[in-house]
C-alpha cells in the first residue's frame, strides 16, 4: 500500500493559508488540505521569545510527493523559514488511501 503522509504548515493569515492550500492542491501533489485557526503559536525567533495568531494547513499526500510538495510550499511561502513537517500516517482506510493516491494522479 502507498505510505500516505501528511504535510503541515502555519501561515500569519488566512489567506495565505488559502492559497497555499489552492496552490498543494491545484499542483496535484496533495488530495486535500485542512485549513485550522486561528491558534497561538509561541516560539524563539532572532533571539527574541515571540507570539503569534497563525493558521495551520495540513495537506494529505504520499511519500512519492512529498519532496516535491516540500519544495512547492517552501518557494511559495511567505515566511523567511515556514515549519514543514512531515507526519507519516500509521493508519488509514483502504478507500480513503486510494483516494489520496487517485487525486495525485499515481
């Protein structure tokens, strides 16, 4: 069976979160993307501790899409360095599995 994974992101705005949604899709390197927000996020940036509103994008995908997805999100986004990280799935349904995998053209 395909590896299906999962990409996730933040964005400072809806947005953005919505283009860059349309744009994971749209490419056929992910299914779906599930847009979440507003959260708070709290991190280290330039030595400063920082807090932010921030909406999180997670796109289903495939390990054989995944760098290509990683690329296309990271030219497309626009913080300096957006959070990609990558989530393997341990568990999915067949149906859904096929799918993910039929949505990306594999």
């Amino acid at each position: 069976m395909t590896q299906i994974v999962e990409l996730s992101t933040t964005t400072e705005t809806f947005e953005q979160a919505q283009m860059l949604a349309r744009l994971m899709v749209e490419s056929q390197l992910a299914a779906c993307v599930q847009i979440t927000g507003p959260i708070q996020s709290v991190y280290r940036w330039q030595g400063a501790v920082c807090e932010a509103t921030e909406f999180r994008c997670v796109a289903k995908s495939t390990q054989s899409c995944i760098e290509r997805l990683m690329a296309l999100v990271d030219e497309k986004h626009p913080y300096d360095v957006p959070e990609l990280l990558v989530v393997e799935v341990v568990g999915c349904s067949p149906a859904y599995a096929q799918w993910i995998v039929e949505q990306l053209g594999e």
